[in-house]
C-alpha cells in the first residue's frame, strides 16, 4: 500500500509540474526564448574561446617543432662543416691519391650542405606563408562571428 501512495504522489507532483509549464503566459515564454538567446550567445562567446586557445596551442606547438627541426638542421651544418675543414687539414699532408679522394668526399658534403641550407630557407618561407594564411582565415572567420553577433543585438 505505501508504494502505491508513493508512486500516487510522484505522478501528482509530475502532472502539477507539467501543468504549470502549459500555463506559461507568453511574457513567461518570450522570456525563457530571451534566456535561451542569451545562453546560446554565452555558449557561442564559450566555444569562440576554445577556438582561439586552440589556434594559439596549435600555433606554439607548430613553433616548437619548427625550432626543433631548425635546431637539428644547424646542428647538423655545424657538423658538416667541421668535417670540411678536418678534410681540409688531411688533404695538406695527403697523398696525390688521398687527395683525390679526399676533394671527392668534400665536395658531397658541401652539397649536402648546401642542400641543407637550402632547405632550412624554403622551411622558414613555407612555415610564415602557412602560418599567414592560416592566420587570416581565423580572423575572417572570428570577425564574421563578431558582426553575426553584433546584428543579434
């Protein structure tokens, strides 16, 4: 018996609740479609945040990778030309022979340098365009959110 006075209760509480909201007036609704306008903005305002945080995160992390790979890459011409000019002092005591040999070695790694050095320059210029571009579609996009939510008001 109690259950069944228990669940009587609950069904009467649900249907006075399901009656109150029927018998909303319109200035009740017209207020909770402003509430839900005003939330939808927050959410907008909330998500237009993310997106930013996470173009800056995705910008750091794409500066630090970039500084990684240009770090590997000096290092490596550093080391490179080291051993041009450890080449350079063998070929002074060398041999006819060795000599021959030596300038041979050196020569593919200048051009491996110079491939290197290269490379590190089409990097630099790839990396800003990109970066550019990618820049200026998120402010096209974030100044059209901004005008959207300016004309709601």
């Amino acid at each position: 018996m109690t259950k069944q006075t228990l669940l009587i209760g609950i069904l009467a509480i649900s249907a006075s609740f399901m009656m109150t909201s029927c018998a909303d007036t319109p200035a009740e609704r017209k207020a909770e479609a402003k509430e839900d306008v005003q939330d939808a903005k927050q959410d907008l305002n909330d998500a237009n945040a993310k997106m930013k945080e996470a173009a800056n995160d995705a910008e750091a992390k794409m500066r630090a990778e970039r500084d990684e790979v240009a770090a590997n890459m000096r290092r490596t011409g550093q080391e490179i030309n080291a051993k041009i000019d450890e080449m350079d002092r063998k070929m002074e005591k060398a041999s006819a022979k060795e000599k021959a040999r030596w300038k041979e070695r050196r020569a593919r790694l200048v051009e491996e340098r110079d491939q290197l050095d290269a490379n590190m320059k089409e990097m630099g210029s790839d990396m800003k365009r990109e970066w550019n571009e990618f820049k200026g579609d998120v402010n096209r996009t974030m100044n059209k959110i901004a005008d959207d939510m300016k004309a709601d008001n």
